[in-house]
C-alpha cells in the first residue's frame, strides 16, 4: 500500500501522483489534505507516516508533498521508524532505497513538476534495498533514534 499526505504547498502534486497510481492500478491511501487551503505540514505527516508504520505489510511505503519536499521530510523523519528522504533527481530517489532503505519520498510541488515526480515514485516503490553493508548503517540510524552513543571507544 502506498500512503499519501501533502500540505496545500504538495496538494496539487499529490492529486497527479494519485491519478499516475491509479493509471499504475498501485493501490493508495490518501491521508489529505483535500484542498489548497493553507494547513501545516507536521501533523499530515505524522497522520500518514502512523498508518505507514502500522501496515503489517513492510513493503508499504508513503509519499509526502509540501511546497519543498523539505518542511515535510523534517517532520516525518522526526517519527521513530521513518527513513524519509526529499528527491528532486531520479539518482537520489533510486540509491535512497538501494542504500538507506527509505520509506517515505518526499516531493516538492513546487520544485518537481508532475512528470519527473512520477518517474521518481515509480524507482522509488520499484528498487529493493542492497542490505550488506547499508544494513549496518541503518542499524546505525536506529540507534540514534533511540539515543544511543555511536562513537563510544
Ligand atoms: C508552505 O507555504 C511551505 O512552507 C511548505 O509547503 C513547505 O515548503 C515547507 O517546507
């Protein structure tokens, strides 16, 4: 499943990202929001990354649109669990998944128009990640989350 959120910066974005899923027939959850109305960022991502997170299925991921991609990563990166990475070039967003085994994309309506945008989520929900040696520095990453000291000697 496929998990989407937006702010009104990311709205428009995410209304074309949902109709390329729907020519694709990926199935998705639309997490808002529903208009161009201003609305803050933060808690559309964490309403969409929490049913991420809770999908049993751990091939889901999310695709979350502001403005920037940015504002959005920042907040769903702040949630234990997601790896969200803000793409702009299709090298990012395919080696995000091959190496840090992202689970979110983040977009930025006003950086990435519609085409790009959808080239970007289709390597992003289409490449598997290596594992090997970027398994050991996502363990890392975890440990971070929960506070733990990396450079202890
Ligand atoms: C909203 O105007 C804008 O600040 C937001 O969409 C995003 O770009 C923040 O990073």
């Amino acid at each position: 499943m496929i998990y989407l959120g937006a702010d009104h910066g990311g709205y428009a974005l995410k209304e074309e990202i949902k109709a390329y899923l729907t020519e694709q027939e990926i199935p998705f959850v639309d997490c808002g929001t529903d208009s161009k109305d201003s609305v803050d960022y933060a808690p559309i991502a964490q309403k969409t990354c929490l049913k991420l997170l809770a999908d049993p299925d751990k091939s889901s991921r999310a695709v979350l649109c502001c403005g920037t991609g940015i504002g959005i990563s920042m907040a769903a990166n702040k949630i234990h669990g997601i790896r969200a990475a803000c793409c702009s070039d299709y090298f990012a967003a395919k080696y995000t998944r091959l190496h840090n085994d992202a689970n979110v994309l983040c977009l930025g309506g006003r950086v990435v128009g519609a085409g790009l945008a959808c080239e970007l989520v289709d390597v992003f929900l289409h490449t598997d990640f290596e594992g090997g040696r970027h398994q050991r520095r996502i363990d890392q990453i975890a440990a971070l989350e929960n506070g733990e000291n990396l450079n202890k000697a």
